[in-house]
C-alpha cells in the first residue's frame, strides 16, 4: 500500500490540477485514514479469505496524468447493446460521454470535473459523503487518488424510463491500477436505473479496478442498480458500494460475477428512515483460479423497512467463494423485516465456499433470520436426466443454470434478464469471451 | 431384445442381485413381482445405470449390445426407459428444456439433425395428449410441484417422446387413484407396439388388471424363483409371498 501513497505525495499537484475542488478536499482526512491503518491480512475479521496485500502487490501504475486512451477499443463489444442505444464509457479511469445520450429532461450523466457546470452544489453536497466513514482502507486509497469519476443525478420527481449503462473497460499498455469513482444522486420521487458492465478488452495485461461507488436516495426515489464483471482472470477488482435510503425509497443492487481474476466487493446499505424497501442480490459463477468475494452490510437504522438479501455461488474447479453478510438492526427499529440468504454450490471437490452470516439485532419488536448452504448437484437429479438420454455434461449444465434463475429471474429489466439468461448459459457451457464475441442473433 | 445372464450387483459392498437371468423378446410385456426388499427396483437401476450400484457378475445384452459396458445417456439413446418409482423433481429445469435436449441428444446420437422448434412443440403437443398431460404441466419445470398422479403421467409422456424399445415401468402404479391407473394403463398401451417391450415391476395385480403380462416372474432375495403366465400374478394375489418363501 505504501508505494500508493508514495505515488500520492509525489504526485499530489499533478492530482489535483486534474480534479474537481470537492475531490481534493476529501484527500487529507482519507491520507491519516491510510496512514493510521494497516492493510487487514487474510484471516482477519473482514478478509477472512481473501489476501488484500496481494492483491495491490503488483506494481500496478496510476495515470496521474491522465494519458488519452483510445475512448473506445476498435475490437470491442459489450454483451448488452440492445439495452442501451448509447451507453457511456469509462475506459480505465476516464469517462466519455456518447454523443446522443438518450436521457431525461433535467438527466445528467457526466464527468466529475463537469459537475460544477452540469449541476451545480451536488458533487460538493453528496462527494465522499458516505465514503468519509466507509471503514475500508481501500475506500480511502480510492478517495486519495481519484481524479475523476461519473456523476449521475436525477432531479426531484423525474423518472429516467430508460437504462443508464456505463460500459467500463480496462485497457492500457501497462499494468495499471483504474481508480473508479461513481457517484448516484435520485433527489426525492426520482426513479432510475443503471446497469454497470465491467470488461477487460486487453487481457495481456494485470489490471486493478480499485471502485468506489455512493448512492443517495432521497424520500421515495426507486433506483435499480446492476453490476456485472466480465473481465479476465488477469484482473483485480476492489469494489466498494455505499448506499443511503431516505424515507420511502426502493433499492435493489444486483451484484453480478461472471467472468473474473480476483474480486472483493464491499456493499454498505444505510437505511436511515422508515418505509424504505432494499433488496441485495448477487451471482458469482467461478472456475479455475477465480476467486470472488462479497462483503455486505445492511444497516436497519430506522423502523418499518423491508430487506431482502440473497447471493448464491457456482464454484467449479479450485475456485475460492467467500461471503460474508450482516444484517444490523439498530435500537429502537421494530417492525424490521430482514432476510439473508446464501446459497453455494460446490461443482468440484477442490471448490472452496466461505460463507459468514451475521445478524446484530437490538431492537425486540424485528423479524430477521438467515440460511446459508453450501452442497453438491444433485445425484438423483444428474441420474433422472441422464436416463432420459441428456449427458451428464449438459445435465450438470441444466442444474447449474436452474440453481441460478431466481436471481436471473429476479432481474427487473427483460432485455437484461434474457440477455443475463444468455450469458449464464454461455458460462457454464464453458464458452470464453462472452461478450466480444457475442451475437444477437439468438 | 434384452438378455440378462447371471447378474449379479451389490449396492456399498451388500449384495442385492445374487444371479439373475431373464430374456425379454420385441412384443413381449413381462411383469416383474416379488416382496419388498427383493431387488426389484435395484435390478431396474442397474440396467439403467444407477452409479450407486456395482455390478459384481453377469451379462446384459441389449439388442446385441453389451449394455453393462454403455453410460447412462447412451443406454437411453439405445432405446431403454425407466419410468421412476420416484420422479425426480427438478426445480429451475423446465420440461420443455429438459425434453429438447433430451430428444436432441438422441437424435445426434443417431446422427439425425436436431428437430426444428415448431416440430417440437408439434411433438409435445402429440404426446401430451396420450396421457391427457396439461399444457401448464408441460411448461413448468421437471415434475416440481407435480402431485403422485402427474409425475406419473409425466413419466409416460416421456416415454412417448423418446419411444424407447425396452421401457421398464417401477411401481407406476404406486401413488395412483383409480382414474389416474387408467390414464397411466391407457397411455402404455397405446404405446406398445410389435417392435417394442414392456417390464412392468409391481407389488400388486391391480395395475396388471390394465396392462396385460405375457410372462409374470417372481423376483426373490435377488433371484428369479417362479415364471409363469398371466395366471401367476393371480395365484400371488390369492396367496401372498410366504408360499413362496416355504419353497426356499
């Protein structure tokens, strides 16, 4: 970690040359947050199976002056462009807008160092709010180097009908480490939805996407948030999601892994005023040498909300599953209605599932419970199939795609839900490069 | 058809087939009866390919093909059907999936092209109606939430999608009321043809009352003790197990 912060205070004008006033004034307090804390080690509370210090060992580079790459790889093509006729781009760390962005009246989708313009006092209100305080120090390293990101807003009452894709792409000629930034701002009635596609188009390379993302919703806003990682086994993921509901508000995070190297995402969930409904679901598919871990925190800090929380695994090979999941019930929240469930399947005896669910309840008056599973196909079911004439090969496939179709089914979007029910298939069939090389034809 | 020599199979180490031998021909409906415990549904998941149980002896020659030696899915594209004591349910797989993949499989097996969706569903249609399986049935998935009676009409309808040439049906009838034995009678019937055979293995004579045996044997601590004609299964009916157990 330490050579980050040497690039830090080396580079410190450069950075903020580069960056808006509400970024720079985030970095000292993130800076002694670095200082003052180590780098927890694998086994630790929070990083029980995953080696935060060997994922940031590689001398990843930081481009601190922010060096044009190509807006958009000449060979790429994102799996989903039906969903979105012009979906934005963030290639690396440095976003670019299309140029018939299909969005809302009073909509804006842009860079940070645009903010100020665009929509003037909301980066300044809502920048790092629920970061400052995020705990994890690779939320602070991103808070010290960022030097840009993606705002998004949508003002009081407007409903943007159609899906904000952001297409990330990892691509340089260099090991590189992306600093990520997003923030989503739904002032009050607003209602959106955002579906964050992560690909490495480079795949020679290592790559770190060190991510942060906040979400504010203000009283009855509705926001559905996707994300989904189909990168390489040469890339690193460090994803922090920070949310804050306000009364009334609807969330659902959709965390999606098909295709990765090594991923650890935090999800931090404030519910801090009644009525607000969240609901959490994620779908990690690994296989050789892939390792993906999911952090989540649902924080009940008022009365009367609902939460719903599911993550189910397909691990094959000597993949590493991990998650661990708390439900917070704050003192005086009754009528808090929390589920958690995790569900893991373990498609070969190298696999390996850690799974850690927590409840933390001080109010009386809830109604909180957990399951957590960790098991095999079923025998019966691969014999059933098999005698009917289907291999065991595809009946494996059938039960593995049939594990995963409630959090397909669960997808709110249809063109994202068939085309998640493709890609799905493609996984466990075994076929590469899902999205390069991905056709609509079907 | 099929040609079973000496079998012998035992399931983690006990042995529960200790000689079996039994040869069913094209046309033929045999009826395998015996007490519980026998080995009745042992010697149906051994032909079929169970991976629970070992072959420890013997010979099954099916069609000329030494079955023993072929996989699960192949011995169904050569044409063996089980219908299960016990359908499996499937949650998230639906019929229709599990079915096109199923008759696919078969069909590249014996190196046709796959069927056209319209052909499919114009199949299915079809053998629904022999055994009068609704269409919600059919879309939803494998036998999940399926009462006794429709898993079991839903084991014959797959039976009449793969037309296999050897079908064994274990306890079709066990979990049926009286109109759903019909339905399940009427659609084996329909089915039956001069170049296929039936086994039917069951406790009782009730479902025999519906789907006439031409050979009735009787399976015993994993031996075939008594063959005999449509008139044995009636004499069992009449006078139990224990006559046979006397002869031991």
């Amino acid at each position: 970690m330490q050579q980050y912060i040497d690039i830090y205070n080396e580079h410190r004008r450069a950075i903020e040359q580069q960056s808006p006033a509400a970024m720079n004034a985030a970095r000292e307090r993130a800076l002694a947050t670095l200082l003052t804390g180590a780098v927890p080690a694998r086994g630790s509370d929070d990083y029980e199976a995953t080696d935060l210090g060997e994922i940031f060992a590689p001398d990843y580079g930081v481009n601190i002056n922010r060096v044009a790459f190509p807006a958009v790889p000449a060979t790429f093509n994102c799996a989903l462009p039906t969903l979105s006729a012009a979906p934005f781009h963030v290639v690396n760390d440095t976003f670019h807008a299309p140029q018939n962005a299909q969005l809302a009246p009073g909509v804006v989708v842009c860079a940070m160092r645009d903010a100020d313009a665009r929509c003037p006092g909301v980066l300044e209100r809502y920048y790092n709010r629920l970061a400052a305080d995020g705990g994890d120090i690779t939320v602070a390293l991103n808070t010290l180097l960022a030097q840009d990101g993606v705002l998004i807003h949508v003002p009081r009452g407007v409903n943007n009908d159609k899906p904000i894709q952001l297409i990330n792409i990892l691509n340089a000629a260099a090991t590189l480490m992306a600093v990520r930034r997003v923030l989503i701002v739904l002032d009050d009635g607003a209602q959106a939805s955002v579906l964050m596609c992560d690909h490495t188009a480079d795949a020679t390379r290592r790559y770190l996407n060190l991510q942060v993302v906040e979400i504010h919703l203000g009283r009855d806003a509705r926001l559905q948030y996707y994300e989904m990682e189909e990168s390489s086994a040469t890339t690193g993921r460090v994803s922090s999601l920070l949310a804050r509901q306000e009364r009334g508000s609807s969330l659902l995070v959709d965390s999606i892994t098909l295709n990765n190297g090594i991923t650890r995402n935090n999800y931090r969930i404030d519910i801090d005023d009644e009525q607000c409904s969240t609901t959490l679901l994620g779908m990690a598919i690994a296989g050789a040498g892939q390792h993906v871990d999911n952090h989540t925190l649902i924080n009940h800090r008022a009365p009367r909300c609902k939460s719903h929380e599911m993550f189910k695994y397909s691990l094959d090979d000597d993949a590493i599953g991990a998650f661990a999941g708390k439900i917070y019930v704050a003192p005086g929240c009754p009528g808090v209605d929390a589920y958690q469930g995790n569900r893991n399947l373990c498609g070969s005896p190298r696999a390996r599932m850690y799974t850690k669910p927590q409840l933390e309840i001080y109010t009386d008056d809830v109604k909180c419970s957990h399951g957590a599973t960790v098991g095999q196909l079923d025998r019966e079911a691969l014999f059933y199939m098999q005698q009917r004439g289907v291999s065991l090969e595809a009946a494996r496939t059938l039960l593995k795609q049939a594990f995963m179709s409630d959090i397909v089914d669960a997808v709110q979007l249809p063109a994202l839900r068939e085309r998640l029910r493709h890609l799905v298939e493609r996984r466990f069939t075994g076929a590469d490069a899902l999205c390069n090389n991905c056709t609509l034809s079907h | 058809m099929l040609k079973i020599k000496d079998l012998h199979a035992s399931i983690e180490g006990k042995e529960i087939l200790k000689g079996v031998d039994l040869e069913v021909n094209a046309g033929e409906v045999h009826a395998i009866m015996g007490p519980n415990g026998s080995g009745k549904s042992t010697l149906s998941a051994v032909l079929t390919g169970h991976p629970a149980y070992t072959v420890t002896g013997g010979s099954v020659s099916f069609n000329g093909k030494d079955l023993l030696a072929l996989s699960p899915e192949d011995r169904a594209h050569e044409g063996l059907f089980l219908s299960f004591q016990y359908p499996v349910e499937i949650p998230g797989v639906s019929m229709v999936n599990f079915m096109r993949t199923a008759v696919n499989e078969k069909r590249r097996y014996h190196g046709e092209e796959p069927l056209s969706a319209a052909d499919f569903l114009k199949l299915m249609r079809e053998k629904r109606a022999i055994v009068q399986l609704d269409n919600k049935l059919a879309a939803r998935s494998v036998n999940e939430g399926f009462s006794g009676g429709e898993k079991k009409r839903n084991e014959i309808f797959q039976m009449a999608m793969l037309e296999p040439k050897l079908s064994i049906l274990d306890e079709t009838d066990s979990g049926l009321d009286i109109d759903a034995l019909r339905i399940v009678a009427e659609g084996v019937n329909t089915l039956k043809r001069a170049d296929n055979a039936t086994i039917v293995i069951t406790h009782y004579q009730r479902l025999l009352d519906y789907i006439k045996p031409d050979v009735v044997h009787v399976l015993y601590k994993g031996r075939i003790v008594k063959t005999g004609g449509p008139e044995l299964a009636l004499e069992l009916e009449e006078k139990g197990y224990d006559w046979l157990k006397d002869n031991d």
